[in-house]
C-alpha cells in the first residue's frame, strides 16, 4: 500500500505505474549494456559484479535464453543506486556525443575533398585560410592527383589519401580551436 502523509497529503511512495516505467527504463538500458564491446564496457562507471553480469548476458546467442538474461541483468540493475545508473547513462550519453562529432568531422572532410577536386585553387584557398595547419603543397599535389585518376579510370589511391590528408587537417583545426561546430555550408562560392 502506498499511503498518504497525514500532514502533507503526498503520497509515501512511488505509484505503480512510475515503478514500472523506471523498470522498463532500466531494462532499456540493460540492452544499450549487452549490445556494448568489451572495451567500451570497460570505460563505463560500474562495479565488476555488474561488468560480469552484463559480459555473461551478451554471450548468450539464443534469443529467448538472451531476453531471460537482460532480464536477470536488469534486475540486478535495479539493485543498484540511482546514482550508479545515473552515472553508467551520462557515460553513454557523453560517448554517443563524441560519436556524433566524429562523424560530422568526416562529414564536413568529405565535403571538402569534393569540393577541393571540383573547385580547384579557390577552394584550396578556402580550405587552408579554415585550416592553416594543412599542407598546401601536398594537397594540391594530391587534388592532381586525384582528378587524373578519375579521368583515366584508375583506382582511386589519391582520391583516398586525399580524404585522410583533409580529415587529419579538419581534425586537427577543431582540436585546436575546441571548436565542435562542424557544419559547413558547401553551397558557398569561394
């Protein structure tokens, strides 16, 4: 029975509805656990008892043996403190950012490596004055390169160490700066 405080009128504990929503919250995050590697295990804020159970449950291939297991997982879950669980989702979420961002540095390194073997010297101009640290001479070495690739239907070797030469450069650029804003407007004319 949940109760009522006599002088305040709240109720004493949670109703079953928001104990069943907590629970399902954790079963969710149960299954973010057993879908994770070892090594990012490994980086997440969680006792080796809870490590163990999380290992033990993703080893198991059988769907219905599995779905058992991050069952047990999460109730061993609830087990813990609020903070623990708190702690292992602002992990994820910190991880899926920096996921995120990577992804949109070889988005915005894709984007230039078009633009540099269509746009020619105005946009390695463009490309070195946001990124000083680039090599100019070997990029536009590489830019050569690629395009007579593309005309003589070779494979695309400099089409690729072009990519890798503008992603490290890009990368490059946004650590030093602490700049994360990684959006770039490729319609702009140079």
């Amino acid at each position: 029975m949940r109760g009522h405080d006599e002088e305040t009128g709240d109720f004493l504990s949670p109703s079953r509805s928001e104990q069943r929503r907590e629970a399902l919250d954790v079963l969710a995050l149960a299954h973010v656990l057993v879908g994770k590697t070892v090594t990012e295990l490994e980086k997440l804020p969680m006792d080796d008892a809870l490590r163990a159970h999380v290992r033990d449950a993703a080893r198991i291939t059988s769907p219905i043996a599995r779905k058992r297991a991050v069952a047990f997982l999460a109730k061993q879950m609830r087990k813990e403190e609020d903070e623990t669980l708190d702690a292992i989702r602002d992990a994820l979420d910190a991880n899926s950012e920096g996921s995120r961002r990577q992804v949109a540095l070889m988005h915005r390194a894709e984007d230039w490596r078009v633009r540099l073997i269509e746009g020619g010297d105005g946009a390695l101009a463009a490309f070195i004055d946001e990124n000083p640290g680039a090599d100019r001479q070997r990029l536009r070495q590489l830019v050569r390169n690629a395009q007579d690739e593309a005309k003589r239907n070779k494979p695309p070797r400099a089409f690729r160490e072009l990519y890798r030469e503008v992603l490290a450069a890009v990368q490059s650029d946004a650590d030093q700066t602490g700049d994360m804003d990684t959006e770039i407007d490729i319609d702009e004319e140079n």
